[in-house]
C-alpha cells in the first residue's frame, strides 16, 4: 500500500514515456511505474542492481553512490530517493544538475522529519525494515539544498497520513483528511518537484 501509493504520485507528476533517471532505485520498481521511454537507475549496492536488472530488462541499472553518478546523459525528469540515507546531499544534487536540461524536473523522495521517532519504533518493533537514517531533513531543508545546488523548488506534494492498509480508514485518511490546511504537513512523505534555475546570459 505505501509504495503503491508513492508510485500513483510519480505516475501523476512524471509523464510517461521520457527520459527518466532514478538516484537510489534499489530494485527497480519505481523506475518502471512511470513507464520511461528510456529509464536508467543509479544504486550503492552491486546486490540491489543486479535484482533490478533482473526484474526490469528493458531498464538500465548502473551501481554509483549518488555523489558520484556521471552518465554522460541528460533525462528530462531525474527521481531522487533515501535523500535521507545520503551522506552529501549538496555533493549529490550538483551531480544530479550534470544531468538536467533547462526544462528537467528533478524530483526528491524524502520523509517529513516529524515522523523521525514513529519510523524508529516501528522498526523497533520489526514493523518497518531498520534503517540508519543520518539526514532527517525538512522541507525547508530540502529546498535550501536545491537552492544551492542550481534549482527552483516548484511544488512538495504531501502524502500517506496512515501509510498502512485498513478499509475505508486508509482511504478516509489519505484521501480526505491528508488533504485538510495544517494536517497537510503531518503526512509521512513529502515529494519535491523542482527545475534548474535559469541561466543569466549577459547582454
């Protein structure tokens, strides 16, 4: 239900068929829901690329820590996730600009920082895969790295109230009540949509 429902955010921000560069894809999957017409992910595990060439053969997967992706290419939307799990965030976007066109839309998964002590209980609890988390960043934080790495935050879609499936109640919450003025920023993800800042060209 929680990816499903990040996928149903790319899929409405991203357009089908183009050129779609993911940073941090793990396997694969959400690169494939936005259906690109040429789609291309970067991961720090050997482990993980390999399952998402496996299950996704007309993708291409390459393994790179963020910091260090150069592909020689330019995609017009570049999906950044585990922002959180990046040890130079600043390092990672100027890397991920390399990438971009004036018109690129560059996309950041990140989780709202308010939720920091539910997501370590649940993993306390077995009910969440553990993860270390070094980088609990903000919205705000988020677009002062984008700011000085070249980009113009656009847009940060808030989703998953109740990031857990129960009937009628999931759909209540997220559908209706996530949407709500000040409810809004208690949503577990908040997805960021920015472009490249213009160029200034002297007359």
């Amino acid at each position: 239900y929680y990816y499903d429902r990040i996928k149903r955010m790319l899929r409405f921000i991203v357009e089908p068929n183009k050129r779609v560069l993911e940073v941090r894809c793990q396997t694969g999957d959400l690169l494939a829901a936005v259906k690109p017409s040429f789609g291309v992910g970067a991961e720090i595990s050997q482990k993980l690329v390999e399952v998402a060439q496996t299950n996704h053969p007309d993708l291409h997967f390459v393994c790179a820590d963020p910091e260090d992706v150069e592909l020689g290419e330019k995609f017009d939307y570049v999906i950044v996730g585990h922002i959180f799990d990046t040890v130079d965030i600043l390092a990672a976007l100027n890397r991920v600009s390399d990438h971009c066109t004036s018109n690129t839309r560059v996309v950041i998964i990140n989780y709202n920082h308010l939720w920091e002590p539910v997501l370590e209980l649940a993993s306390s609890m077995g009910l969440r895969s553990p993860y270390i988390e070094p980088n609990w960043v903000s919205s705000e934080d988020v677009n002062g790295f984008l700011a000085l790495s070249g980009f113009t935050p656009l847009r940060t879609h808030r989703i998953l109230l109740f990031p857990k499936y129960i009937p009628l109640v999931s759909s209540f919450l997220n559908e209706f009540v996530a949407k709500l003025p000040g409810l809004r920023r208690l949503c577990m993800m908040q997805i960021t949509v920015a472009r490249p800042q213009p160029v200034a060209h002297d007359e």
